[in-house]
C-alpha cells in the first residue's frame, strides 16, 4: 500500500520557508504527484482556530506551557483530519512548520521546556516527518523580513532578535540531532537557488 510522503519546512521566522514550501508543492504537482500544502499552527478548522489565539496579541499572553497544550492540541487535530488521511490516500503532505517549531519555539524562548515538549509530542503526535527541510538563515535579515510584512500575527517575532539567534542555533542542533530526516538549506542566496537546492534533495527522496 502506498503510505504517501511527508515533509515539513523549518527555520526562523522570516526566513523564506513559506515560499519554499509553496514552491516545492507547485514542482511536485506539476510533475503529476498529488500533494496537500498545509501549515502549522492551523491546517485544519479548529487548528485555524487555535492559530489566532496563539499567534495574537500580547507576546506574555499565554505561559510557555499553555502554548505547548494549544500547539500540541492543534497538531493533533491536523493530524486526525489533514495530514493522516492524506498520507493514508498516498499523497504527499508539505507542511510549512511542525513539531520542531514547538521543540524551539515554546522549548527553548522561556527555559528549558524541551522534555515537556517531547513528552507530550510522543503522547499525542503518531506520526513523524518523513523529511524536515531547514531553511537556515541570519536573523537580522529575517527578522527586518518578516517585520516588513505588518502583520497581526506578531507574537513571537515580538519577542526580538536575540531569540531569533538562539532559535537559528537550536535548528541547526535539532539537525544534527534528528540528521536522518532533516536536510540544511542555505537560505541567504536568492529565492531560486534555494528552490533548487530543495529540489536537489528531493528529487533523490521522492521517484
Ligand atoms: P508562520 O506562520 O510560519 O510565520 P512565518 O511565516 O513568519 O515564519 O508561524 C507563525 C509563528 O508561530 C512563528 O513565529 C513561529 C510560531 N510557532 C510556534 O511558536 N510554535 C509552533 O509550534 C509553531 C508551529 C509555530
């Protein structure tokens, strides 16, 4: 039976992923794959919902620890209705963000919550990325980036660019320590090298 495919796009905000992703599942559509692009926080109606209550507002308006109920609450209703049944009909799932950016985000940006986090990712969350695609890129570029685009969804770009750094750090180890499905990509060269060099990767991966 065909299990489908399932990548996830990674890196700091502002760093081009959302692109990336969108540009990967047009390649593989074209080449006559079906694919779902989908993205985290939401994919799903109520994660959608849960997207706007994370993401707004005042950057101390939830605990570290809300957020990895509600982050891990949404990817569990991604899975249950996006992504599983997609990979079950054999397609290819592209999510622009997943369980890495909980591993960073809420892990890392007020103390050490990375057990908590993986705790609860292994209780609730089935099924892995078959491949991670980290866009890695400075965060002064990808800050001034992402902050160019005046959203309401400011939250965590919020919190300045001294975490951003951390966080660059922490996926370049998440890399490392998850080497057999996570791929690097220079993000800093310019929007169709970087396509390329997910192509590059992938064409291997996928027939
Ligand atoms: P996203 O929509 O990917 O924004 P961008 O395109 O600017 O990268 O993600 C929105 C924000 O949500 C981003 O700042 C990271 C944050 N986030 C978490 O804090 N934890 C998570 O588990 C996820 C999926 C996202």
């Amino acid at each position: 039976m065909n299990q489908g495919y399932f990548i996830s796009f990674e890196g700091i905000d502002g760093s081009g992923k959302s692109t990336q992703a969108k540009r990967l599942a047009q390649y593989l559509t074209d080449q006559g794959h079906q694919v779902v692009l989908t993205r985290e926080p939401g994919g799903s109606i109520g994660a959608e919902e849960i997207r706007a209550l994370v993401l707004q507002g005042d950057p101390d308006r939830w605990s570290a620890e809300t957020e990895i109920l509600l982050f891990t609450a949404a990817r569990r209703d991604h899975m249950e209705r996006t992504i599983l049944p997609a990979l079950a009909a054999g397609k290819i799932v592209i999510t622009d963000r997943f369980a890495d950016s909980t591993r960073m985000y809420q892990g890392l940006s007020r103390g050490d919550l990375r057990g908590l986090v993986d705790r609860l990712h292994d209780m609730m969350i089935p099924r892995d990325p078959d491949c991670t695609i980290l866009i890695d890129m400075d965060p002064d570029v990808g800050l001034t980036r992402a902050k160019s685009r005046h959203g309401t969804e400011e939250r965590f770009e919020d919190f300045g660019v001294d975490l951003q750094r951390q966080m660059r750090q922490g996926f370049l180890a998440l890399a490392r320590e998850f080497s057999d499905r996570f791929h690097v990509i220079d993000g800093m060269q310019d929007e169709t090298a970087v396509h390329d060099d997910v192509l590059r990767k992938m064409t291997a991966l996928i027939q």
